[in-house]
C-alpha cells in the first residue's frame, strides 16, 4: 500500500471532534425538521416512522460507515477518490461515475434545499417584527400561502441564502465550515427541546406521540416504504459523496464506526424531537398531518404565535434552523467545487462563482413550482416533486447501493479491515455482513415493491 495517501491536499479537520461537528452538521438541516414530519404526515405517521428507523440502522449506518471509510482511504474528491481505489482494488476506472452522479445529485438537491432555507429565512424576519404574536391558526395558514404565492421574495430569499453558502464554502474546510457548525448544533438542539416542553402543554401531546410511534401498517404503501428510504440516505446525507468528501478530512487514528454511531443517532433524535414538537401542535390546532412541504412554517408560528416569549423563541427558532440548513448546504456543493478545483485547476474561488450561479439558477424552477408552475405536473408531480423524488428517492439509494457493492465485495477484505479497524472482528464481520447482503438486497426490495413489482 505504498500510495496511500494519508492527509487531503483540501486541509485536514483539526479533531475528531470536529469532524463529527462537521458532519452532523450536514447530516442534521432541513431533513430532520422540515422534511422528516412533513413527509411522515403525509404516509400515515407510524408505520413510516418504524420503517425509516429500521432503514437508518440496518441501511444508512453500513453505507455511512463505508463512505467515511472510502473517503478518508481515497483522500480525495468523491470522483478521484473511487478511480484510485478502484484502481488499487483492480476494479474498472469506470467506478468514478459514483462521483460524477453523487456530484450532480448534490447540486440538484442543492437547488431545491436552498429555496427551501430561503422560507426560514423568510421566517426569522416574519417572526421577529410580530407577525405570528396572537394570530390564529386560520391567519397563520394565509400568511404561508400568501407567501408563497408571489416568486419574487421567495426568489430574494432563495438568492441571500446561495450566496451566504458559497461564502463560507469558498473559505474553504478549516476556516469556514469547521467554525460555522460549532455552537450551532447544540442551540438547535435544546431550542427543540423547549419546543416539546410546549407541545407537552398543547393538549393533543398524545395524540401526536401516537401518531409518532403507533404503526398501523395498513397505512403504509410500497411507495411509502421508498420514501422512508430514501429519507433514511437524505437525512443521513449519503450516497452522493458528502460523507465521502468530509472522511477524506478525517484524521487517520479516528475509529469511524463511533463517530458514524454519534453522528446517525444526533440525526435521528432531531428528527424525532421535531415531530414531537409539531404533531401535539397539527392536532390541538384541528391542522391536516398531511399537508405537505408547509407544514412547519405553519405549525410552529402557530406554536410561537401562543406560548409566551413566542417572539424571542420563534426568531431564535428560524436563525438556528437557518444555521442547520447552511451546515449541510455546504456540503451538498463541496465536492463539486473540489472537483472543479482539483480537476479544472480553478481558484477555489471561481468554482464557487460557477457553481453557485448554476445552482441559483436551477432553484427558480423550484421557486416557480410553489406559484407560477403549480399546476405544470410531470408525472402527476410539479417541478420541486420530481426533482425531490429523483434524487431522494433514486439517485441516493442507487448511489449506496453502488458504494455498499465497492465497499463489501470489491474492495479487498484487508483495506477496508484496515481502514475501519474495528475493536473486533464480530464488529468488522456484522458491517461486512450488512454491506454485503442486507443493505443491496434491502434497496433492490423497497424499490421493486414500490415499482409494484412485489
Ligand atoms: N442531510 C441533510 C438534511 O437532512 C441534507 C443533506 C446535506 C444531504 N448533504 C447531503 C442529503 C448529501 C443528501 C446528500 O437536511
């Protein structure tokens, strides 16, 4: 193993601590509090829950492990990373597509997830001059749809939040998204926490949590079952190369099964603590579970329009979420900006600028999704759907699909025994049995039964 490369020429992360902040960071944004109740509302509550539980553990945590495991191998982008270790495991070249899709993948989902920042962005300022103080349910559901009815400060909004990501993003790893994520994580954190102390008092607290956590399985569908999948590799931010990207910062004494064991399980609490503070709230307020991507700008103003200090914990509420989204934008566009640094000899700069602008320029078709396009429907779905479904529900699970194939049959036993170097050999063979048989045969399954193939 003569060329292994043992640090990134992009810089390293100073800890392992920061590597988990970092990661966690792009793992825990707009997935866990805005998507994660919204899309559950939508499948029918608890038997959704069970399933993307069972995914994030028997599924998510595999391929976590062995992309933290090929990055900090490869050190490199996720493209140059998986031509040397296909390259050095005698494989095809060919294996770098997983970068080039997961590249692409992040930049489609980029597009979308910052117009979807933008709201929160929105929302900071809405809650903080009053808007929600004392309002109704009824006027509070208005204002959203109000909002969202005119492109133009939806456009402004999705605009301010690019450029804030391409900021720190050209900064580069040390200096910008290391210091971005430090104190933000746990703010959210104990902000979601007061949240569910309030949905506790709201008088439907059982009613959400049963909603949560009781599964009638006559609710769920075989698409349902691919959407719970494909959230368990959005939420965790898999199968496209970001954890690929950030494990080739990883310094190399750092045992990654803990830090994977760390980062899905702060990812999991967020999301759950989310839809404990907003299902009490659907319920007591009469609101529908099911009512699709606006649920939490409806549901929490209306939370914070009611409790008392409501005007200081909304705003707070809105720059954290903001700081969680911007955690993991950068990452959704990292490896497409190393890739256009290493590969097209860019300042980091400029490849920022290219990036950015294309990225800006794909989210107005979401930004018109919400109004102008609402009603132009491919396959039945608007613009924002379709682009969510492919890469969520597609690109994601087929991207770890590919990297469980490399990771469990054609990488040799002896790089990745050596690289995850695990406390024993029950642990090693338990991953390798996961990545081997469960995780591909698990993907290949839900998407058959949601093509109704089974
Ligand atoms: N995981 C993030 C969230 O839940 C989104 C995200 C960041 C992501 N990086 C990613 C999703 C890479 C897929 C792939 O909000």
């Amino acid at each position: 193993m003569a060329d292994k490369q043992t640090s990134s020429i992009h810089g390293e992360w100073s800890s392992r601590w920061a590597f988990i902040l970092a990661a966690t960071g792009s793992a825990v944004g707009l997935g866990n509090i805005w998507k994660f109740p919204y899309i559950t509302g939508e499948n029918g509550g608890g038997a959704f829950v069970l399933v993307y539980l069972v995914c994030i553990a028997v599924i998510g945590i595999p391929i976590m492990m062995a992309e933290v495991m090929l990055g900090r191998r490869g050190r490199s982008t996720p493209i140059n990373t998986m031509k040397r270790l296909a390259m050095e495991a005698g494989q095809s070249k060919l294996w770098s597509f997983l970068g080039w899709s997961g590249m692409i993948a992040g930049f489609l989902i980029l597009s979308y997830y910052s117009v979807i920042a933008g709201w929160s962005l929105a929302y900071i300022f809405k809650s903080a001059s009053g808007e929600f103080t004392g309002s109704s349910a009824e006027t509070i559901s208005t204002l959203f749809g109000d909002f969202l009815a005119q492109p133009f400060e939806i456009s402004l909004w999705h605009s301010v939040f690019m450029l804030i990501t391409m900021v720190v993003v050209a900064r580069g790893v040390r200096h910008g998204l290391e210091k971005a994520v430090r104190f933000l994580m746990p703010a959210l954190f104990v902000l979601l926490l007061i949240m569910v102390g309030y949905a506790m008092n709201s008088g439907a607290f059982s009613d959400g949590l049963r909603f949560l956590f009781s599964p009638d399985f006559s609710k769920i569908t075989g698409p349902g079952i691919l959407v719970a999948m494909g959230h368990a590799f959005f939420t965790l931010s898999l199968g496209m190369g970001a954890i690929m990207i950030y494990g080739s910062y990883l310094p190399q004494n750092t045992s990654i099964a803990q830090t994977t064991f760390w980062i899905a399980g702060a990812d999991t609490v967020v999301a759950l603590l989310a839809g404990m503070a907003i299902f009490p709230i659907v319920f007591a307020n009469g609101l529908e579970p099911g009512s699709g991507p606006g649920l939490i700008f409806v549901t929490l103003p209306i939370a914070f329009g009611q409790m008392p200090g409501g005007l200081f914990f909304g705003t707070l509420f809105f720059i954290l979420l903001l700081f969680a989204a911007w955690s993991s934008a950068i990452s959704l566009i990292e490896p497409a900006v190393t890739w256009l640094v290493e590969n097209r000899n860019m300042q980091r700069f400029k490849a920022c600028v290219y990036a950015g602008l294309a990225t800006w320029l794909l989210g107005m078709g979401t930004v018109l999704s919400f109004n102008q396009w609402a009603e132009i429907k491919i396959f039945g779905k608007t613009f924002f759907d379709n682009l969510d479904f492919l890469t969520s529900n597609i690109m994601l699970p087929l991207g770890g699909l590919c990297i469980a194939i490399f990771a469990g049959w054609l990488l040799p036993r002896l790089m990745s025994a050596d690289e995850l170097a695990m406390k024993s050999d029950s642990q090693y063979e338990l991953w390798r049995f996961l990545v081997r048989y469960i995780t591909p045969i698990g993907v290949a399954i839900v998407f058959l039964k949601a093509v109704g193939f089974i």
